[in-house]
C-alpha cells in the first residue's frame, strides 16, 4: 500500500500544533515525535492512552499514562503571529534556503 508522505513534512519535533479532528480536537501541544513512515505525530498531553505495564526487575509496573500518536492531517502548525491553527506553505531565499511560511499572513516559521 502506497503511503502518501507530504504530511509530515510540514510539521516537526517542537513544533506547536492544534488538533483538527477527533476527541481531541482544539487541545494544542508540543510534537514529541514524528513518525515519518506511518504519516504520523505525537503531541504532548493529546491523545493519552493507558498501558498496563508487568513489573520488571527495573520497573514498579502498573497503569501508565501515555500518549499515542495521531495521523499528522488531523493537526496544524500554530502562528505565532496568527495565535490560531494555520496551513503551511513553503519559501525559497536567495541563499536556496528553503522555509515554512504561514499562508494567512506570510510570517516565516523557521527561525
């Protein structure tokens, strides 16, 4: 099956996004992890699931609290500027440098 992979390459590690669909549509968070091959995100503090761990030798066990990854079209770049859940476009400098900009208001999301 052909995976399309042009989602994740708008969001990354650090980034602030909005959740656009699902139970938890409108949290925000920071991404923790993107997984690449699944066009998949993790955001911190979204989309918690509880694991039951067995104890080990190096852990105590238990219920623990964790967040599980979400596909990466149901979240969007927060603006800085903008304050609010924005579309991603993309801008080449004269140096080739290439940057993400915020296609409502054309602020650059790389620093």
């Amino acid at each position: 099956m052909a995976v399309a992979r042009h989602e994740t390459g708008r969001v990354k590690k650090g980034d602030t996004v909005v959740v656009l669909g699902g139970k938890n549509k409108g949290k925000q968070g920071q991404v923790i992890r993107v997984v690449h091959k699944k066009d998949r995100v993790v955001v911190e503090r979204v989309n918690l699931i509880k694991r039951h761990t067995r104890p080990t030798q190096n852990s105590q066990g238990g219920i623990v609290e964790k967040e599980a990854s979400i596909h990466a079209s149901n979240v969007a770049l927060v603006c800085p500027k903008c304050r609010k859940g924005v579309r991603i476009g993309f801008k080449v400098h004269d140096d080739g440098s290439k940057v993400r900009v915020c296609r409502t208001c054309g602020e650059e999301l790389d620093k």
